[in-house]
C-alpha cells in the first residue's frame, strides 16, 4: 500500500477532491496547513511571526492506495486538477505503508 500526501493551493482542492471521488477514491483527509507556496495573489498570502516569512493556506490532500494503478491514477488526478497555471503550484509525495490495523477489530 502506498500513502499519497499532496500540498496544493486552497482555491482547487474542491475540483481536486471532486475527481478523486468520482474516480472511487474515498478515504480522504483534507487538512489546512500554512506553507511557503508562492501566493497566486496577496490576498493568499499572510505574514507569519512564527516562521518570520510570508505564509499562504494550502491544504494537505492525503489518501491511501492499494496498488500502483491507483497511485498513478490519483497522482495524475491531482497533478492536472490542482493546476494553478503557475510552476510552483504544489507537491505530491508518494511513501510505502509498511502496515495498516483497523481501530474496531478485536
């Protein structure tokens, strides 16, 4: 199994995780996080006295595929839906899942 995390800009994770749905991906976390990509518009960007540079919300995709058909497929989803038109518009990181349990199994 393989985790997929991919850090993309907020104004298309609803294009990004609507593909991902219809494409029977399911069991996904959509998480705001702040992040050093490069602002679409000031509007986007804040000042963060934490980290001392400037800031935007991206939003962390992260879903669980059973094979390398299914990794391919929602990299390619979230590669062409989480385009921004610009060239740094996020990443995408793909780890290998040593071992999963379920929480209500006995």
């Amino acid at each position: 199994m393989k985790e997929i995390k991919a850090f993309i800009h907020r104004n298309r994770v609803a294009d990004v995780v609507r593909e991902l749905c219809q494409a029977n991906f399911r069991n996904l976390s959509v998480i705001d996080v702040k992040g050093l990509l490069k602002a679409l518009d000031s509007k986007e960007q804040d000042y963060s006295i934490e980290i001392g540079n400037s800031v935007i919300t991206e939003v962390k995709l992260e879903l669980v595929c059973r094979d390398e058909v299914g990794v391919a497929l929602a990299v390619n989803i979230i590669r062409q839906h989480g385009r921004t038109g610009q060239p740094d518009a996020g990443w995408i990181y793909v780890s290998e899942i040593s071992e999963t349990y379920s929480i209500d199994d006995d």
